[in-house]
C-alpha cells in the first residue's frame, strides 16, 4: 500500500511507535515524588476551606489561597511536563493504596497504588485543567463575592475537592484510582450544581445529574472489573504491554483471536465515558447542570470534569483499537450528539443554556475525533475548546453578573457598548470566532483535524457522518453568532433579571430564566412564534411593571478579576493555535498537541505503516481508502470548506439577528418561522428535541408504573413475610406464654414431665 | 496438699473478706458498715490477682480453666459489687440515723447481702477448682443457697418473697435432681473423682458401651444442672425470679448460677468427652467426634428448645427486668450449642473452633453487657407512697432516656447492641466465636437455628435500643437512685462493650482455659504433650479487670 | 416390649449383682430400688402438695433418696466414697433446712398462709 501523504503519515504516527522498539517503550521509570503534590495541594486546601468554614471567615481569604495552591499546582504541572522523561512514561507512586492478595497466581492480587502515571497525556491534560482551574478560582472569587461566609467556603472547597478528583482522575496509574476520581468529580459536580442547595430546580438538576451520571459509571465499573478479571491487574503500566498480543493480532488481521470479553471492555469504559462526557443518550444533564454558578459550568461542565469521558478513550486507547466495534459506536455516537445538541442550541434563548448545549455538541466532534482515529485531533479539540468555551461562559457569567442574572438573549442587546463592558464583549467575540471555527482560530484548526480525518478515516459510515459534522459545524457557527449579534452588539438595551445581589438573590440564582422559558414557549404555541418578543419601553418602565424591581438598575460591570481572567483567557484561546504550529518534541507529528499524544498511551500502538488500514478494512469490508480527499490533502480541502461553512453560518446569524432584527414582529428570524417546516423544526429544537419527555415516557413512567407494581408486591408479599416473619415468633410466644403460669406447682411439674420426656427419649435411643 | 491451697487463695480470701464483711456488718455505726462495700470489692480484687496466677492443676478435668474463671469471676465480681450498693433497709438505717430507732443489728442487712455475694462467689470459684463430684455438688449448693436469701431479701415487697419461694423451691428440686444424678454416676463408674469418672467411661465405651446407671446419672446431672444455667425444661423460675428480685440481684443471677452451671457441665461432659462417632458411642478413629448419641440429642433438643422458648417470650413483655430475663434463657441456649459442638478435637485446631473456650468467652460478655442493662433498671426508681422508692421496670420508662438521663441512655443502648451482637462491640466478638466454633463443629443445623434466634432476638434488642434513642420522652425524667456506684456499674461495663473492639487477649485466655478440657483422644496427647506449663501459665494475661 | 424388658434387664444387670459379702440375698438392686421409689415418692409429694413445709420435706426425701443410693453404690464397691458423700449431703441438706424454715416463716408473715398457689402473681 503505497502512502506518501502526510496525513496518512500522521494517522499512522499518531497509532505508534515501531513494532522493534515496543520492549523499550513500554518500560516505565521513577516518576518524582513531589508529583504527588499537583492533587494534594487542592486537597489541602479543601480541608483549609473547611477550618475557614469553622472559623467563620466572611472576607475573599479562601479565594485567595484557592488561586496560590491551584497556581502553585499549575506551576508543578509544568514542571512535571518539563521533567518528563526520555522515554515518555513514569509511574511516582505516592503509597500503597490497595494491596489485596488471595492467592499466588497471577491475577489473584488486586494491587491498586496512590500513585502517578505521569506520560504526556497526562501532562497535557494537567496542564490546563489546573491553569484553567486557577484563572476560574480567581474569577469566581469576584463572581461569588455576594455570597461571602460560609457558603464562599463551601463553594471553594468543592472546587478544590474538584481539582483534587480531577488530578486523580488523570493522573491514577491504575483503573481504581481513576474510578475513585471519576466518582469524586461526580460528587463534586452534585455539590456544585446544588450549590443554591434551597432553590428547588438547582437541586433537581444536580440530582439528576448524579443518577444519569451512575448509568455511566455502571459501565465504568462493569469495564473496570472485566478489565480486572481478564487481564489481573488494574495498573496501567502492566496492562498496556498485555494488551500488546491483541494489538499485534488485529494488525493481522486475526479479529477472531481477540476474546469477546476484551472487546467488551472498551464498550463498557465507553458507556462511562458517555455518562461523564454528556454524550446520547446521557447528554441530559449537562444543560440542566447550568443551575450551578457560572465559574462552576466553565470549568466543570465546559472545560474539564465533561472531557473526562475523552480521556477515558485516549487512555484506554490500546483497548478501542482491539476491538471491532468499540470506535465506530465512538464515532457514531458522538456525530449524532453532536448534531441533536447543535439544533436545540439554535433555538435556545438561555444563552448559557446554548453555550451547554454547544459544549455537548463540541464533544462529540472530540469523541469523533478519537474515533476516526485521530486522537492528536481530538485531543487538540479538547485544549482549544477547554480555552474557548471558558471563555465564553465566564462571559456569559459577567453578563448575568451584572444584569441580575438576567441571559435571556432577548432581553439583552448591545452589552458591549456600554460602559465596562468591553473586555467582555471582545472576549466574547474572540471565543465566538474560535467556536464558529473562523479560519486561523485554534477552534478552526482543531476542529479541521476532525473533520479532515472523517473522509479518510474507513470506517462504517464514516464519509457521511463527515458531511452530519460539516453541516453541524455551520449551525455552530449560526448559534454562536446569534448569540453574538443579538447580546453583545446592536442598540443598548436591557431588562435586568430578578436576581439582585444583597437582598438574598442568590438563593434563586436565575428563577427569571425559567419564567421567561415557559413564558416564551407558551408564546411560541399562542400566537407570534419567535425568538423576538417586542421591547418596546423604556427599561425603567418595564422593571417597574414586571419585576418589584428598584427603579433604577444599573448593570455593574465586572471588576479587575473578571475583566482580567477574561482577558488572559481570550489571549490564550487566539494562542492555542499556536499549539498547531508550534513544534513538538516529536517533529514527525504536526504541533505540540501531535508530539504530546503521540508519546502518549493514546498511541501507544505497535502497528506497521501499512498494516493498519487493512485492519479497518478487515470488519469494514471496504477497500482501504487512498487517504486524500479529490486528489487532495484532506485537511487542505478541509480548509477552505469548513472555512467557507463557517462563514454562511456567520452570515446567516447576522442577517438573521443583526440586520434583520430591526423590526421586532416583522424581523427575519421571524418571518423565516413562518414557513411551516421551519417552524415545526424550530419547536421541536427548542424543545430539545423532547429527549427529556422522551425519558420521561420512556423511563421515568414505566419505571414509575413498575415501582407501583413493585410497592404492591412489596406491600403484600414482602411485607406480609416480613409480618409473618415478625408474627410467627409472636404467635409461638403466646403459644408457649401458658407455661409461665406463675403458679409453683405447674412449674415444678414441668419441670419433673420435660426431665420424663429426656429420659423416655434417651431410653429409646439407647434401646 | 499445699499445692491445693495454692489453687484455693483465691477461695480463701474471699472467705476470709466475707467473714470480715459480716462482721463490719454488725457495727452500730453506719460508717463503719458503709465499709462493707470496699471490703468486699477489695477481696474480689486481690482473689482476682491471684486467681490469675494460679496454675494449672493437672488433677483437675479441666486442668486449665482455674485462673481464667476465677478471674472471670472477680472481674465481674467487682462489677456486681458496684451495682449491689444500696440497700433495702435504707429507710431503716436512715430512721436510725436521724434517731427515730435504736439501732438493732437484726433489723440491717446491708452487709448481710455482701456476704451473701461473696458466698455465692466463692461457690462459683470452687465450680472451677473442683475435680471431685462431692466438691462440684457442694460448690453448686455454695453458689445457689446464698442467692435464694439474696432474691428473698432484696426488697421489702411481696414480689421478692414470691420469687424466693419460687427460686428456693424449684431450686431444691433441681439440686434433688443432679445430687440423684451424681449418685447414680458414681455407682455406674464407681468413683467420684471426674478423671476416674473420665476414664472409666471411657473404659466402657471403648467395652460395648456407656453403662446404662452411669448414662441416667449423666443425664439427670446435666438436666438438675439445666436449672443453673436456666435451660429448659427447668427454666420456669427465672422469668418470675429475676422480675420479682431487685436489679442487681437480678443481674448477679444472670451471671453467677449460669457460671457455674455451665462450669460444672464442662466438667461433666469433660469427662464424658465429645470423641464419640456419630453414629454409635464407639471411639472415633479419626479424632473427629461428638458427645454420645443420647447425650448429645438430650443437649441438641434443650439447646434449640431454650433458645427458641426464650426469644419468643422476650418478645411479648413489657417489663424490662423480665424480658432481660428471657434473653438470658435464650443465651443460656445459644452457648449450648458451643458447648455441644465440644473442644476441637480435630489435628488442626484453631482458635475459632474451641466451643468449651467460646462458651467461657461469652460467659465472660454476657455476664458484663448484661450488668450494664441491668444497672440502667437498678438506677431508675419511682418514688413510692410507703417512702421505699420502687425500680423502674416498664419498657415505657424507657422511652426518650438518652434525652432525660443521657448517661444511662447510652448505657442502655450500647448494653442491648452488645447483646445483639452487633460488631464491633463486644457480644458480636463472643457470638462470632460460638458460630464459628460449631461450624467448625460440623453443627450447622444448630448454627442455623441460632442465626435465626439471633434474627428474633434484634426484635426485642432493638425495642431497648429505640425507646431510650429515637423515641420523645413522655413527662418527666425518671427519678434516678443515690447509689453513684450503680451508674458506675452501668457505664463501666457499657464502656467495656464499646472499647473492647478486638479483645485478642481475652479470647486467647479463655481458649487457653478449656485447652486439654477431658483429653483422653489419641489425637490430642499431643496437645497434651506440649501444653503449656505451669510458668507459661502465670505469664498468661487475663486482663479482665484492668480493662 | 420384649426388647424393652431386656434392656430394663441389662440396665440394672451391675446392680443384679450380690453384695460381695454375705448380705443374704440382698441385692445393690433392691437397694436401688427403695432408693428409686424414694426419689419418686419424693417428686410426687413435691407435686401434689400444696404446704410449703411439707414440699421441702419431699425435696428432704429425694436428697436421702440420693444418700441410700450413695451409701448402696458405696458398699457395693467397697469403699468410703459414697458414705463420705452422704455426709456432705447431710450437711447441706440441715444448711438447706435452715434456710427453708426461716424463709417459710418469712413467707408466712407476707400471706399469713403456707399455700404455694398463693404465689402468683409474677407471671407471663
């Protein structure tokens, strides 16, 4: 098979090193110790948030020592990424955590260590999950600043427990650890997403964040203990080199000497990655875990915790690769999400409720990645997305900062020219132009390599899931700038949300958003479908007629620490394409994100140049493509047509919602509504497709029927046992109470008939 | 003979601070009387450190048990002790003290029941040193006739004399019963030393069988001695006994007669051995064996019946003092099943699998965890129109008591969890140990019926635990006693529940007390063989009181 | 019951045998006998009687039921074993004597009465 092009190259770099040096790369050195410091900072200082919690500290103090440990983490993360070894993998193991032994044999010892696998996955996932974790520390600690006292307190010290399970997480040198950080960003999550604990839709959003989370982390389980039964050991540093045979086999092509349970594995870790990573059907919860503060949904539900489930792959990756189905469910999956979330952002008015949507839908194109075995790709996605989407939500948290909660993208227009807002507004124009892939943004780029690889990837479907991805690439870009154009340019208006900081607002962090939902949908189905409902008057009238609001509202801008993390934030997301260009340790892979996955477990595939294809042929039953797109470099073509994709979608979105928004009843989005289809289309998006009462129906209901059922059985069959468990002894206690008669005689007699009795039967036994 | 003595000290002292309490007793004045308490515990205490430096006696059946039970016995001794101040004549003395009366010795009793205690306690010890069937009868007779005084006299009202006749009475019966039964075993053995007894039955098993008069005087012993322990079928007394007496009477005859009796059971069924086949009452050749057949049925029938009758009439009463009562019979039931399931016999003995060490452990943890629930009864009292305050005795007093009276609250609570057995406390240990050592045992139909006895007995534990934690308490906090030492009592052993998570040392001591218990199996010469020594002995801990 | 009858036989065969010297025809049996018969009667009484003082007398005569057997057995075996018993347990019995006399007077000033089904109120 004859292959000159350079992306094939990078495909098959990105897969692995040669068959020969095998033995030598999968040797694992020392890792340093002070490793360990990079989660065990954040956990210091969640016990620190719980002594200041005790101690009753009412002022930024747990804010600030959030930044200096997470910074100081950030700082370790570097080092350890300038520390990594020759080789590329180091295992630093903290202590003994587990060590469970019921036999001699081979996997007869459960061994699962505090410890570190430090490689360059590790190091790139560390890198900006802890530098991004301190830019939002210091963002949240303006953010949260009405809520000084204990709850400034608990709100760090879940960040920090988050950071902490986090590291874990990426850092674990075996499945156990991972899972126990799985669970612990999880349970972190729960706590941040219920932080307004008494507003009632915060804590049903985080409890149903939780349990569609155990859906997932079943699966997890489930992939973790196959993993533990087939191959007898957790650590990673033993498993990769067991999974080489497997790896070897698929590359000849001899599927069927691959056991059924290995690749049962990846589908399992699959299923938990889904969960975690909000993918279909799981995606649920994400955009109801926007209850949560806003600093919480960019780090959490934007950046970090949500690409837990692409890490899961890029570090399993060995065990996708063996088998058949695991990456193409990948592919598909995450193609189809993020198709569905991109259509319910377009007719979302909750801005962050679109940008969560956006998060799902940029997440699939992560997993795509992964999946079209571009784990460069995906993990390239991952950091520039991580930036951007920060950036976007930390402004989109400004924003209901200062309009009293207010993201109603309605109710707001022009916020970038009013006084203070700037910094906000560019910032937001920088991370829309990234996610609407704008050529030469590092969303552009990432989202190319994806993209690029979809046509020459075989795989089932592949091409055509290329084009679902294309199409939605352009409704990222509409959604985006819809938000862009009506929120942060056009005449300066606004209607402050009910939420007012200093007369206990945070307790019902944004109620106004769910008022204004149903009112708009109730609308939708009335009469004047529409995203534009007429704002007309002045805004103090409005305040007066709506909300008990006080007369004069002045939006406050945010202050030096938004503005600054902001700042700092817009810069890195334009620098994140630097990533692209700039050099790796490993020349042959495009970009430092290329050198940095290719050292990585998530390459870590013995395979020959021309070999691999076949494998994919092998269950594809295709011939191996040519590797270029009409005669082209792929991610050349790709280019030009998602630039140009990108484009129409601006375009759209500015006439839509810019130029045509003029006249409210008469504006375009309008009038494009009234064309049945669109219209239908239009409600079904926004009503999210009714994926939720689709659950409902399907789940919740016979579930809910089924429970009765149960509680009926329960209520006769078990309790009755039970009850007659209970009654029996009663019922023999009151046959036997006679003998307690009280009365000498009787006692005495029954005394010398039960000696009679023992000495009959003895008598009879001996007979 | 000296070594005799030796083995005795502990008896001796406490004969000798019982002879010096009754004479304390008789002072006129009241402060020299409060001495008797201090005397007493101070006996117990020093009978106690010697008790655990007694060696072994090789002459004995069970060569090892000595320092153990007898330790065993003052520990709880000295806790009974506490819980035993206060007297019934303490309006008496009180009328005396302000001068209304003459003081006249007749009318005090306050030292009366110390002496009374120590008797029985000395009974109880002599059980263990006994190696003769005579002294196993009168030590019997030791530790029960000062507790029928004690039941008698231990209130002024009609219930206490009530239960003495009914104590006194069917405990004359019961002592008819196992003096006719030691009669008739030593006329089918021919002596009365219990080594002789041992091997002569051996002899005869070994020769066509156990003979009859032998096999109907170990029959009639171990069901006369069925009273002590409080098994049926001669469990009636107790209920009625135990409700009619003052708690920490009460609570004494939860402890020492069930001691004793089983103590002297060992004894007899030591001699008897547990190497019998299954099937016929030949030597088993592979070391593996139980009790002979109709003995072991006899034992099996009482262990189950026992457990069973006193579970399921703990769960219909009212009174506390009654249903402690009825736990203790079905304690009584579940230690039979260790003591059926024998030492192991089997080469690989461990320490999970010694039933006689079990039983001895759980005597131990019965006898402790049930002076705790106890003392919570002894404390609380009700005002009485007669100027005699009257205990507490409904399972409605006890409702909100964590709230009212916290310290006993707890008492209580962590007194019933321990009975239940709930780990980590100190009765799961003890019950951990009695299934494990009949599993091992092979008894798994008796392990079953006790796990599911167990499962009725949290029915009414549970009662004892909810009442005083979760429930509101109604009206006022129970009025409590002026006795300090009784809440003592009470929080001592309720500590002791809770804080001896894995009693290691405890267990090894009672395991190493029924070591060699009856050895006559070839198996186990060996074990004989390389049995501890008297000085490996005095290095043995047996901290049961400086816990 | 033939079989029965045998095993009766076979259970009292070491008492069949005569005294080793010369008790005329005077079997350990017939000793074991009255000593049996005394037991019996004893319980009977035991259970039949309602005066306190004339159950303790029965619980007495189980007790010496247990002496004649002891004393029998001793003889029979031609040491003092038995007899020395029999003297503890005549100890014990006047000790247990002693002590049911002074309880049955206690009791009588509690009922003014020495009926034992008078006690019942501690039941259940």
């Amino acid at each position: 098979m004859q292959t000159t092009t350079p992306q094939l190259a990078e495909t098959i770099g990105a897969l692995g090193l040669g068959a020969a040096d095998t033995g030598a790369a999968l040797e694992v050195a020392t890792g340093p110790a002070w490793a360990m410091l990079i989660p065990m900072l954040p956990l210091l200082g969640a016990a620190i948030m719980g002594v200041c919690a005790i101690m009753g500290v009412r002022s930024k103090l747990p804010a600030w020592i959030t930044v200096g440990l997470l910074g100081f983490s950030a700082v370790l993360a570097a080092a350890m990424y300038a520390w990594l070894p020759e080789n590329g993998r180091a295992v630093s193991v903290a202590w003994e955590w587990i060590n469970v032994s019921w036999g001699d044999e081979p996997g007869q010892t459960l061994k699962a260590n505090f410890g570190f696998y430090i490689d360059s996955l590790t190091c790139l996932w560390m890198l900006f999950v802890t530098l991004l974790a301190t830019l939002i520390a210091l963002y949240a600690s303006e953010y949260m600043s009405h809520d000084l006292g204990a709850g400034y307190c608990r709100f760090f010290a879940a960040f920090n427990l988050f950071v902490f399970s986090m590291a874990c997480l990426v850092m674990g040198d075996n499945l156990l650890l991972l899972f126990l950080g799985w669970e612990g960003v999880g349970l972190c999550s729960y706590l941040l997403i219920g932080y307004h604990y008494k507003k009632h839709s915060a804590v049903f959003a985080a409890k149903k964040a939780f349990i569609v989370n155990r859906i997932g982390d079943l699966g997890l389980l489930l992939g973790v203990f196959l993993t533990f039964v087939h191959f007898g050991t957790l650590e990673y540093k033993d498993l990769f080199p067991m999974v080489q045979p497997y790896i070897e086999a698929m590359r000849q092509g001899a599927v069927g000497d691959i056991p059924a349970v290995v690749q049962l594995i990846p589908v399992l870790l699959m299923i938990g990655a889904f969960g975690k990573s909000a993918q279909l059907p799981l995606f649920v919860w994400l955009p109801d875990a926007m209850e949560g503060p806003t600093p919480v949904s960019a780090l959490i539900h934007a950046a970090t915790m949500v690409t837990a489930g692409v890490y899961l792959i890029a570090r399993m990756y060995p065990l996708f690769l063996v088998s058949e189905w695991a990456l193409p469910i990948v592919a598909w999956v995450g193609g189809l999400t993020a198709l569905v979330a991109a259509t319910i952002a377009m007719a979302q008015f909750d801005i962050k409720r679109i940008m969560a949507y956006s998060t799902v839908s940029q997440l699939g194109f992560m997993f795509c990645g992964l999946a079209f075995l571009s784990s460069v790709g995906g993990a390239f996605h991952v950091v520039t997305h991580a930036f951007f989407k920060a950036t976007l939500f930390l402004c989109c948290g400004a924003v209901m900062h200062g309009f009293a909660g207010q993201l109603d993208l309605r109710k707001l227009s022009g916020v970038s020219f009013m006084k203070g807002w700037g910094i906000v507004g560019i910032a937001m124009f920088i991370g829309c132009l990234n996610l609407a892939g704008f050529p030469f943004t590092a969303g552009y780029f990432s989202k190319d390599m994806i993209l690029a690889e979809a046509f020459i990837t075989p795989g089932p479907g592949y091409q055509f899931l290329g084009v679902i991805l294309l199409l939605t690439a352009g409704i990222t870009a509409y959604y985006t700038f819809r938000v862009f154009f009506r929120v942060f340019v056009g005449p300066k208006q606004f209607e402050p949300g009910d939420e007012l900081h200093g007369h206990d607002g945070h307790i019902d962090d944004h109620h106004e958003e769910h008022g204004s939902a149903s009112r708009a949908t109730e609308a939708d189905e009335g009469h004047t479908p529409g995203d534009h409902e007429p704002m007309g008057g002045s805004v103090e009238e409005r305040g007066k007629k709506t909300h008990e609001h006080p007369e004069h509202f002045h939006p406050h801008a945010p202050g030096w620490a938004i503005n600054g993390v902001l700042a700092t934030l817009a810069i890195l997301s334009v620098l994140a394409a630097a990533l692209y260009f700039f050099p790796g340790a490993d020349k042959s892979h495009k970009g430092w994100a290329g050198g940095m996955i290719s050292g990585s477990s998530a390459a870590l595939v013995v395979g020959g140049e021309a070999d691999h294809p076949t494998r994919l042929a092998a269950f594809v039953g295709a011939e191996p493509e040519q590797g270029t797109l009409f005669g082209q470099d792929p991610h050349k073509i790709m280019y030009y047509v998602s630039g140009v994709i990108g484009f129409v979608g601006i375009a759209i979105a500015f006439a839509l919602h810019y130029a045509g928004r003029k006249e409210s009843e008469r504006s375009a989005a309008n009038n494009l509504l009234q064309v049945k289809p669109i219209r239908t289309a239009h409600r079904w998006a926004n009503a999210k497709w009714y994926v939720d009462e689709l659950y409902d129906f399907a789940l919740r209901k016979p579930l809910w029927a089924a429970s009765q059922i149960f509680h009926l059985i329960d209520k006769l069959l078990i309790d009755g046992l039970v009850n007659l468990v209970g009654y029996l002894p009663r019922a023999l206690g009151k046959g036997v109470r006679p003998s307690q008669s009280g009365v000498l005689h009787s006692y005495a007699a029954a005394m010398a008939g039960g000696l009679a009795v023992i000495l009959l039967i003895v008598l009879l036994l001996s007979l | 003979m000296s070594s005799l003595l030796v083995l005795l000290a502990p008896e001796i002292v406490l004969f000798i601070t019982t002879c010096i309490v009754m004479i304390v007793g008789l002072w006129p004045k009241l402060e020299v009387r409060s001495l008797a308490m201090p005397i007493a515990g101070m006996g117990l205490l020093i009978a106690g450190v010697l008790a655990i430096n007694t060696p072994a006696n090789p002459e004995s059946i069970l060569p090892n048990i000595i320092p153990y039970a007898k330790a065993m016995t003052a520990g709880v001794g000295l806790l009974l002790v506490l819980l035993l101040a206060g007297t019934v004549d303490r309006s008496y003395e009180a009328a005396v003290e302000r001068g209304e009366l003459r003081f006249n010795p007749i009318h005090t009793n306050r030292a009366e029941f110390f002496a009374f205690f120590l008797f029985s306690l000395t009974g109880l010890m002599l059980c263990a040193s006994a190696t003769d069937l005579i002294w196993l009868f009168l030590a019997l007779e030791l530790v029960s006739l000062p507790t029928y005084v004690m039941a008698t006299i231990s209130t002024r009202k009609l219930r206490s004399q009530e239960a003495g006749v009914k104590y006194f009475f069917l405990g004359a019966l019961g002592a008819a019963i196992f003096l006719y039964g030691f009669a008739l075993l030593y006329g089918g053995t021919g002596t009365t030393n219990l080594i002789g007894i041992r091997d002569a039955l051996a002899e005869q098993a070994a020769s066509g069988g156990i003979n009859p008069i032998a096999m109907a005087g170990i029959i009639l012993s171990l069901i006369g001695i069925s009273f002590k322990i409080a098994a049926v079928p001669m469990h009636f007394y107790t209920a009625d006994v135990y409700q009619g007496a003052a708690a920490p009477v009460s609570a004494m005859l939860a402890f020492v007669p069930k001691t004793a009796g089983f103590i002297a059971m060992m004894g007899i069924l030591a001699a008897v051995g547990w190497q019998y086949a299954p099937g016929g009452e030949t030597l088993a050749a592979d070391g593996v064996g139980t009790l002979p057949r109709s003995i072991y049925v006899t034992l099996a029938a009482i262990a189950v019946l026992t457990m069973t009758v006193g579970n399921v009439l703990a769960l219909l009463q009212r009174s506390i003092k009654r249903l402690l009562a009825y736990s203790s019979i079905a304690h009584t039931g579940y230690m039979l099943v260790a003591l059926i399931a024998g030492p192991s016999i089997a080469a690989e003995a461990g320490i999970t699998s010694n039933g006689l060490g079990a039983v001895l452990f759980y005597l131990l943890v019965y006898g402790v965890t049930n002076i705790g629930t106890f003392a919570v009864v002894a404390c609380l009292e009700r005002p009485q129109p007669d100027g005699e305050a009257d205990e507490l005795d409904d399972l409605e007093d006890l409702r909100g008591l964590c709230r009212t009276r916290p310290v006993l609250g707890w008492v209580m609570v962590i007194c019933a969890l321990g009975l239940l057995g709930l780990p980590p406390l100190l009765g799961f240990w003890a019950k951990f140990l009695l299934f494990t050592s009949a599993i091992s045992a092979g008894e798994i139909a008796l392990v079953v019926i006790l796990g599911l006895n167990s499962a009725i007995a949290a029915f009414y534990y549970l009662k004892l635990v909810t009442l005083p934690l979760l429930e509101e308490p109604e009206g006022d906090a129970p009025a409590t006693t002026p006795f300090a030492s009784r809440t003592f009592a009470g929080v001592l052993s309720a500590a002791l529940v809770l804080l001896a998570i894995i009693p290691t040392g405890i267990v090894d001591a009672a395991m190493e007390a029924a070591d060699r218990a009856g050895t006559i199996v070839p198996a186990n010469i060996e074990a004989i063989e390389r049995s501890i020594t008297a000085e490996a002995l005095r290095d043995e801990p047996t901290p049961i009181i400086d816990r | 019951m033939v079989s029965t009858f045998a095993s009766m036989a076979d259970f009292l065969a070491p008492a069949q045998a005569s005294f080793p010297e010369g008790v005329g025809s005077v079997t350990l049996a017939h000793y074991l006998f009255v000593s049996v018969a005394m037991f019996t009667m004893g319980l009977i009484g035991f259970l039949t009687r309602r005066n306190l003082i004339i159950m303790f007398l029965c619980t007495e005569m189980m007790f010496q039921a247990a002496g004649i057997a002891l004393i029998a057995f001793s003889r029979f075996y031609l040491h003092h074993t038995g007899q020395s018993f029999v003297i503890f347990v005549l100890t014990v019995a006047a000790a247990e004597a002693a002590l049911a006399l002074a309880l049955v007077v206690l009791l009588f000033r509690g009922r003014e009465s020495l009926n034992a089904d008078q006690w019942h109120s501690l039941k259940g």
